[in-house]
C-alpha cells in the first residue's frame, strides 16, 4: 500500500501541471472531405475542435481516432453528426471559457442566434466556421479572442484550405499556427 506523504502530493502536483497544458487542432468546413494531413498535422494535439460543416460522421470519427473531439453542426450536416454534436458549445479548456458555434459571425457583426449569449456573458475564446475565412481578431469590447479557422474541405469558394494549432496552458492561449494545405489539383 502507497502512503501518499507531502513529498507525494508535491510530485502528483508538478506533474498535473505539466499535463495540464492542451494542444489544440482546430478545422471547420470539412464538407465531407477526409485529408490524410489532418492525422499528421493534428497527431500531437491533446484535443481536436471542429467548428461545424463536418459533412459526414466518418471525418468525425477518423477525427476522433487521432485525438478527443470537440465539435458542433453545422448548416449543411445531416441529422446523424446533429443527433452526436450540439448547435452551440461552451466548455472550459484549462482556464480559458471556450464558447463553439458554426454559424457565429465575427467581432461587431456576430450573428443574431449567439449575440445575446456572447454580451450576457463574454467567453474568453468564441469559435465559428461558415464563412470559409481564416479569420483570428480580437474583440476589445468584450476581451475575447475570436478564430475561424476557415475551411479544411475542397467545397466552397475559398482558395486556400486551412488549418489552425494552438496550445492553450492556463489562462493562456498562445503559439497560434496557421496551416495551408496547397492542393494542386483544385481549380
């Protein structure tokens, strides 16, 4: 039997912060499309976000083989991703109040189906796809950081597929990576 002593705690203490720090693999706007570099550019995230438009439950589950998954629907999935993930999300991540919707607009021009839930009670990271935009802005009114991290699928009017990795440790949210993905056949 293990005598769990002060020098006991003290240990399991510093190792729990070391754990504690999440690395996060964020897309949206997959539409269906499975890209074998989602596993080798998320492979050493803690958790995946998908930020709606999944497109099918095989990208959520092969998702999801790689690390946790966090997700929402959006518009165009079908009733089996929306019967498995909710519209609207909120969760906290370490320290760090993490509110996920698809459809969510952006700073000073949010979309009135989440605005209310965002002034009554401001998170400190609000995520959202749709647009197919890569967008990363700050809102000062509010203190909050907002992504979309554009669109990771072949569907849409967007040139440039894109992902997003960033680590959240605490209360920081920090080491913000964007990753194109080039895709020489698409017109």
């Amino acid at each position: 039997m293990l005598k769990c002593g002060k020098r006991f705690r003290q240990y399991r203490t510093r190792c729990h912060r070391i754990e504690a720090m999440r690395r996060i693999g964020l897309l949206s706007d997959t539409h269906g499309c499975w890209d074998e570099r989602y596993a080798k550019y998320f492979k050493d995230c803690d958790e995946i976000w998908h930020a709606g438009d999944i497109g099918t439950m095989e990208v959520a589950d092969r998702l999801a083989e790689i690390a946790p998954l966090r997700a929402v629907y959006g518009n165009i999935d079908s009733g089996d991703v929306r019967i498995r993930f909710p519209e609207t999300y909120r969760w906290k991540c370490e320290e760090v109040d993490v509110l996920m919707k698809h459809i969510g607009g952006y700073p000073g021009k949010y979309d009135a189906s989440i605005r209310r839930t965002i002034y009554a009670k401001p998170p400190q990271l609000f995520i959202s796809g749709h647009s197919h935009l890569l967008k990363v802005v700050h809102d000062p009114t509010i203190d909050c950081l907002h992504i979309n991290p554009g669109a990771a699928g072949r569907y849409g009017f967007h040139e440039v597929r894109t992902l997003v990795r960033f680590v959240i440790d605490g209360k920081e949210i920090r080491d913000l990576e964007v990753i194109e993905l080039s895709d020489p056949t698409r017109n």
